[in-house]
C-alpha cells in the first residue's frame, strides 16, 4: 500500500507550527468534541474542570501559560480514556485589577476616574475589557486548549450578576452577612477598602520612636497617630505595670494633653518595646480588636487621603511622612522623645500600587466567616478534598482555623454592584428587595442605593457552580467537578471562598482535587515584571517555536508547588523534540508501505517481542503518572522514551531488517515500528496535540476519527 502522494509531500517539509495549528484547531473546534454532548458513545462517565477565568484586561501571561497547558493535559487524557470531558472555559472581569488598569491608561490620557461619571467611567471599562477579552481568548486558543466555547461564561454576564447578586441577599437572610464599623485595609491612592488576601507584606526600615508617656515610655512607629489614641495598654502579667491598670493618666502632646485609661491586654507582648503600647484603634488593627475588647472610643485623625484631619490642630492637611517628621521634632522639642532606633518590620501594602495601607474604621460590608470556614475545614480533615502537592492541605487548614470576618464591599465603579441601601446618616445596610430608595430609616435618615461592588473573590468565589449554571439543573451533573488547578498562590485567596460558595449554595465540595503549580519566573527565576523589562508572553514563545514546544517545555522538570524558571532556550529545545517526533514519523511511513495499522499481528522475533514488553511496560509507567498528576514525569518519560529508545535505539536496529531481503523480517519490523509510532503519538497528544493530530492523519488506518478521541493505548 503506497504512502499517499499528499502525506509524502507534508512530510517531505519540516514541521511548520505556524502553518498547522491554527488548521488544526479549527478542525477540533468544527468537530464539535471539545463539547461532550458530541463526543462518541463510549464517553460516559463525567470529568470535568472549571478553567480559573483569565482576566479579560489584557493578553496572557506565562502563569495563564502553564494554567490553560495543565488543564488541557488533563482534559484531553481523560478524554481519552473515555471520559465524558467537559473544560469549561471563561473569563474574569477582575474588578479592582482591571480598574486599575484602565486607570493607568486614564492616567496616560490625563484623565482621572474621580472626575468622570460613574456609568461614564463603567462603560469605558466595558469597552476596554470586551475588546481585551477577544485577545485573551484568541491567546487561550493558540495555546490548543480543548475546552467547550459554547458553555463559556463571563462573570458580567446577566445570569452571573443575578446569581451572585441573590448569594449575598441568601447570606444576609441567613444572618451571614452584616454592615458594621471595622478597620479595613485602605488604599489612599485608589480610594477602596482591600481584604487581607489583597495586600502584600513589605519588609521596610523605619524608625521606632520610644515617648514619654505620663508614667509610662511608649515605642511607636507611628507618633503622628497620637492625636487619635485613646489608651495605654499592658500586658495583665507584667509586674512593671500591674499597679497603673484601670489608672487614668495624663499625657502630654504637641497640641495639648490627652486623658487616657490603662488597660490590661493578653496581646500584649511585655518583650516589645518597653512592654507598654499607645492605643489608637481607629488606625491600626489590632488596636481596634482591644477597643471592642475594653469598649473604649475611637477617634479618627488621619482621613482617606492619608491626610492628618481637623483634630491634630496645625499638623492638619499635612501628608502622613511629613507630619511624622514634624512631630517628632517638636516632640524632642518638649523632651518627650527618649530615644530613637532603627527597626525592621512587615508593612502591609496595597499589592497593585505598593502604598502603604492605611488601616481605617468604616462602615462596609462583611461576610462572617466562622461557620462557612468550619464547613470547609471538616470538608478537607473528612477527606473530600485532595491537595496536590499535599502539604497544601495544612495551609489550607491554617486559614480557615485562623479566618477573620472578610470584608466584600469595594468603593470602586468596575464590578458587580451590591443589592443593598445604605442609611446616609447612621449608616445601616439592607437588602434591596426589603424596601425602596428614599425610604425613611428608624434613625430619621434616608435609604440610598448601595454604590459599592463586592470583592472580586465574592463572585469569582462561586465560580465552579456559576460556570455549570447554578441554580439550574442543566450541567449540575457535571458537579462536583474533578480538579481545580490554579497557581499556588490562590490557596488562601481563592479556593478557600470557592469550598465556603460549594458547600454552603449546593451542599457539596466543588471539586475532588486542587491541583496547585508554581509560579512562572524569568529564566533567572525572578518574578516577572514589566518594570523589569523581563516578562516572556506565551503567544510571543509560540509565534517563534510553536505551541507544542512551549507546552512540554512548560511541564517538564515542573512539580506541583514549586516555581518555574521559563528559559527560551528550553523552549527551543523542546522544538526540535517535536522535529524529532515529525522525522521520525516520516522515517517510518515512508520505510512501511507494506503494513497498515490494520494489518493482523504477524509472527515476531524474540527481540520484537522484548521491544513490545519494554513499550507495554512504558505505557503502564506514563499512564499511571498521567493518573497520579505526575506530569512533568510523564512528559519527561514520553521524552526519553521516543527519542532514546525509538528513535534511537529501535529504529537503528530495524534499518537493516527494512531493507533486507527477508521478507517476514521486513514485515514484522515494518508492523512493530507502526504500533510503536501509533502509541507514542497517542501517549503524547496531551502535551503536543497539534503536531500528533497532524501525524495521526496521516497513518496507514481505515478510521478516519479524529486523534483527540481516539481511545488511550494499551499494551499489547
């Protein structure tokens, strides 16, 4: 049976990625496989992912890279094995990342969001984000991901901000959700409260201030707060102090005298310091958990812009560097500074701008957190969530044992406004759908609609169930899912909130395994940055190598948890093992013109049948590492396996058999070299699926199917 005249031309060429992939891509997506309501008969038994939605701001970065390539190996593995595969994919709005994002173009246009229409400013961002999402989704698609277009879900989409909208009223009616006064974690130059998963410790060298303190010498970072400060707090233990407990003592202060109460507090940490703390609950954490704890007032002195406020007298307006130098000077000016040193510290930033957080008491919107994160902690310890790598399991486990009342209300245009009006004067929040704007509250005050969006996590949160249509019972079947693969990073940011939403709206866990990589660095395995200059797109890596190089390149030598330094000479690397894959194909097809993959088994030699033990026993190591979510050891194995063994070694034996007079030995060799090629292009289409399913086109076969549903090898 002579080689098609067209295949010999194909393979006569080299492999060119450029001209193929999108040809082939094109061919799955008319298929109609990537959905698995078309998939063959023996696709029964569901598997299912939820694609982590890539924000749709802008194109796709190297983490999206290994995401899309990740879930991919794993949908089209199990597709097949004969898994009804559904990978539904999506795209996330991001809320205060892309409105930070537009308004660095804003910035760039000398424009300002503070000076422009809040329904102006949303549908600007609208724009942008749908023209983004266009890009990002052409990205995830040159990437091969096999996922199912006609169940993709945007989280602005209607039915999401209906159903996440009808969450929180379900939360707030099941007393889950409160609006108080807290201190939350303020970016002055946003102007939005962030939740702590939002915020990044900074390791900064300040100065700490120890001042007279009526009896008492206080260390403080902060001596511009002590206008706002209402206490000073001991530990109860602490004999230094025991006797001032419940004492009112006077304080002397640039502006005049403050009268404040000692209190003793276990939190306290007689070591720090000189063992005796200035309270100022209004601007700092845990100095607003003791003013609950003592019941004592707060007093706001520095405002949202970080400014100091009316009550510091001539420090008023001052920035809160340049108050902290004045008063400090006239500190020392009245004697009341005993000593300055240097001090080391974490400093909590805003994780987009990098301006140091203002902690602030403010009315928002809060979800409690105990029970949901009670729920989610017996879920992991009774053994319904597996984590990959496992050690994950005790983070999990420490935030949710660990967890604070989360707050959800972001003073930002871009997102999904809460259903809620607000009291203008004392400030108390109720659902929409209790009463009507402009009605009269208890206090004498008017209701107004609710101006706030919620945290992008509340929505995102709930991702699994809104992607498979909750409330509606079309593709629940497909829930609980069966992996969540997402970056390491989003163990306490995202999949905790994602196992609260499964649990508390359906009752299950949303999905079986959380499967966490790494994060993608430069070649020298430093954060990419585009201040750095060192960010390596992944379209830019397929453009020049092919998206098959890239994808291999991504996976092996690449265990779950642990960072990736992304070479480019790795990547071109791994594009000639697809060179390889491709002459290597050529050398057989067109030195096997005498055997399909049809023909019935002829009689082997003693070394065909020791090639076939050793390629059954290959089969049985890749595929229980596809199985266990070893990939980067089933890519390194499939690796090793076509280009030492195979290629190598094998077909350098059979050259002679191939072209010899013998012709049973011809035959055999010629039958032995096809089923080899057959499997190894099989095992390998997860992790380069454009040029096998080239490949697989072209083998001597009856069936015409497709590779990306044809069924998983099996020894022989």
């Amino acid at each position: 049976m002579p080689i098609m005249a067209e295949v010999h031309e194909k393979l006569t060429k080299p492999y060119e990625p450029a001209s193929t992939e999108s040809r082939i891509y094109k061919l799955w997506e008319e298929s109609g496989f990537f959905n698995p309501d078309n998939l063959p008969e023996r696709h029964k038994e569901p598997f299912t992912i939820i694609m982590p939605p890539p924000n749709a701001n802008g194109r796709l970065h190297a983490g999206h890279g290994l995401t899309i390539t990740l879930e991919d190996i794993m949908t089209r593995y199990q597709r097949m094995q004969g898994k009804k595969a559904l990978w539904v994919p999506g795209a996330d709005h991001a809320g205060f990342e892309t409105q930070v994002v537009y308004e660095k173009k804003l910035e760039k246009e000398g424009r300002s969001r503070f000076k422009m229409d809040r329904k102006e400013l949303y549908d600007e961002i609208m724009a942008f984000t749908l023209e983004s999402k266009k890009h990002m989704e052409a990205d995830v698609k040159a990437l091969g991901a096999s996922c199912d277009w006609s169940r993709e879900k945007f989280t602005l989409d209607p039915s999401v901000v209906f159903e996440v909208q009808e969450t929180f009223r379900k939360m707030h009616r099941d007393n889950l959700v409160y609006r108080g006064y807290r201190t939350v974690n303020w970016c002055t130059k946003h102007q939005t409260s962030l939740s702590d998963v939002e915020t990044e410790n900074v390791e900064k060298s300040d100065k700490l201030y120890y001042i007279k303190y009526g009896p008492f010498t206080v260390a403080t970072v902060r001596p511009e707060t002590i206008f706002g400060d209402v206490a000073v707090a001991v530990n109860p233990t602490d004999e230094r102090y025991k006797k001032f407990i419940g004492q009112t003592i006077k304080v002397q202060h640039p502006e005049g005298k403050l009268s404040l109460i000692v209190i003793g507090d276990e939190e306290v940490d007689p070591e720090f310091g000189t063992g005796a703390l200035k309270i100022t609950p209004s601007h700092d954490h845990n100095d607003f958990r003791m003013s609950e704890t003592h019941k004592l007032p707060r007093v706001e002195v520095i405002d949202q812009y970080g400014k100091l406020g009316d009550k510091t007298g001539k420090y008023a307006g001052m920035k809160i560097a340049e108050a902290r130098a004045k008063v400090v000077e006239d500190l020392q000016a009245l004697g009341l500074i005993e000593k300055i040193e240097d001090y080391a510290h974490a400093v909590p930033t805003c994780y987009k701008c990098g301006t140091t957080i203002e902690p602030r008491v403010m009315p928002q919107w809060f979800v409690k957190m105990a029970p949901l994160a009670k729920l989610a902690a017996d879920a992991v310890r009774g053994g319904k969530i597996k984590f990959i790598p496992d050690n994950y399991e005790k983070i999990f486990l420490y935030w949710m044992d660990n967890t604070i009342d989360w707050n959800i209300s972001r003073q930002i245009v871009w997102g999904i406004q809460i259903p809620a009006l607000v009291c203008k004067s004392c400030n108390i929040g109720i659902l929409d759908s209790e009463t009507i704007e402009g009605s009269e509250c208890d206090c004498g005050g008017i209701f107004v609609r609710e101006t706030d969006t919620f945290d992008t996590w509340f929505s995102s949160g709930q991702w699994p169930l809104l992607a498979l249509g909750y409330p509606k019972k079309a593709d629940l079947g497909f829930y609980p899912t069966d992996v969540m693969e997402t970056g390491r990073d989003l163990i306490f940011k995202w999949i905790p909130r994602m196992v609260i939403f499964g649990l508390y709206l359906a009752g299950e866990v949303p999905f079986r395994t959380v499967y966490l990589h790494g994060m993608v660095n430069d070649k020298h395995g430093k954060k990419m940055s585009k201040s750095k200059g060192n960010v390596v797109p992944p379209i830019e890596l397929t453009g020049k190598y092919g998206a098959d190089a890239l994808r291999i390149g991504l996976v092996i030598g690449n265990t779950p948890g642990n960072d990736l330094a992304l070479a480019e000479d790795k990547i071109k690397g791994y594009k000639h093992f697809c060179n390889k894959v491709w002459n290597a194909t050529r050398f057989v097809l067109t030195n096997t013109i005498d055997t399909t993959l049809d023909t019935p088994r002829p009689a082997l030699t003693k070394r065909d049948e020791e090639i076939l033990t050793e390629l059954a026993a290959a089969v049985k190591s890749i595929t229980s590492h596809y199985e266990n979510f070893r990939f980067h050891l089933a890519g390194e194995e499939l690796y090793h396996y076509f280009w030492n063994t195979f290629a190598d070694i094998i077909i350098e034996e059979m050259k002679s058999r191939l072209t010899g007079e013998n012709l049973a030995s011809r035959q055999a060799a010629q039958w032995v070299l096809l089923h080899i090629l057959e499997t190894n292009i099989k095992m390998l289409h997860p992790f380069i699926p454009f040029v096998t399913e080239e490949l697989w086109g072209m083998l001597p076969k009856n069936s015409k199917s497709l590779l990306i549903i044809e069924s998983w090898p099996k020894p022989f």
